[in-house]
C-alpha cells in the first residue's frame, strides 16, 4: 500500500468518525423513544482491509451492525488480545492500526453495546498476516549483504600467506 492510500484511508477513517460523532450528539438531543431502548442484540460482521493484512502497514477493520446503528454504539476493540482503548468508543466502528513487524496470526475482537441496551455482542475474526512488500526487499537485500560478507571471508582465506623460517640449532 503506498503512501497516498495510506493517507486516504486514514482521511476517510477521520470522516466516518466526524459522521458518527454527529450522529450520536443529534441522536442525544433528540427526545427519548422508549422503542430504541430495548435490549437487542445485533448481527456484527468484521471486514479487513487491505485483505490479506501485510506487515507494517496500516490496516483497517470495519465493524457492520445488520440494523445499520453503528453510530449509537460503543465500541470495545481489542487486537491480538490487548484491549484498544484509543480505538474505541460510541460510533467507532472502525478500527485503523499499523500491523506488526513480523507475519502471523492477527486477531481483532470487538463488544458491541448499542446505547440504553443491556446486552452486548462479541465479534472476533482471525487473519493470516503476511509479509509486506517492503518488508521481502529488505530481508532479500539484508541476505545478499550477508551472502557477500561470507563470500570476502571466504576469498581472504584463499589468499593467506605463510612464511616458514628454517631454525637451525647448534653452531656451524
């Protein structure tokens, strides 16, 4: 992923934050509807992107409620297994981070609690991270300095000089 996508998602990720922050102030000014505060619980799908993830870069995991109410929803977010406050709060339905350096296994869970309810909906999703571009250059340039390291070794051998000086004992 390059640099001006990075910068677009991370621009679109602000955007969608704005919108739901706006979302829920409205829908808090708003008067109270007994309808909406029914404890329901709610289909959760996770999406990555980019799709397979790749080491050291920014993925995105988007959260989809099937009633469409991720802007009155707190969201909980935990990557491989440590909890994300940064990532979290009402109307975060989206999760951006840098991946790790090294590929593996990357698990994203999220609880969701819509607001007024009383039951919450755990999500997780496990992704095969895998090496970045970026990152393969660098390992196969890193091998070929080693390579040549190994190859001056071997040369210096091949070129050692010894001298050998006769001792006599004794006088003649």
């Amino acid at each position: 992923m390059n640099a001006r996508a990075k910068f677009i998602l991370v621009i679109v990720s602000a955007a969608l934050l704005v919108f739901a922050t706006a979302a829920v102030l409205v829908a808090a000014s708003s008067p109270s509807d007994a309808r909406a505060q029914t404890a329901t619980s709610s289909v959760v799908i996770l999406g990555i992107s980019p799709n397979p993830p790749v080491t050291d870069d920014i993925a995105a995991i988007t959260a989809t409620l099937d009633d469409q109410s991720e802007a009155t929803a707190d969201f909980r977010w935990s990557i491989n297994g440590a909890p994300r406050p940064d990532l979290s709060g009402i109307g975060k339905n989206v999760a951006v981070f840098v991946t790790q350096s090294t590929p593996g296994t990357l698990r994203a869970s999220v609880d969701v609690t819509k607001l007024g309810a009383t039951v919450s909906v755990n999500k997780s999703l496990t992704f095969q991270l895998e090496l970045s571009e970026s990152t393969k250059a660098f390992q196969n340039l890193q091998n070929q300095i080693d390579e040549a390291r190994l190859e001056t070794r071997v040369e210096g051998a091949r070129y050692r000089v010894e001298i050998e000086i006769p001792y006599r004992s004794g006088a003649a």
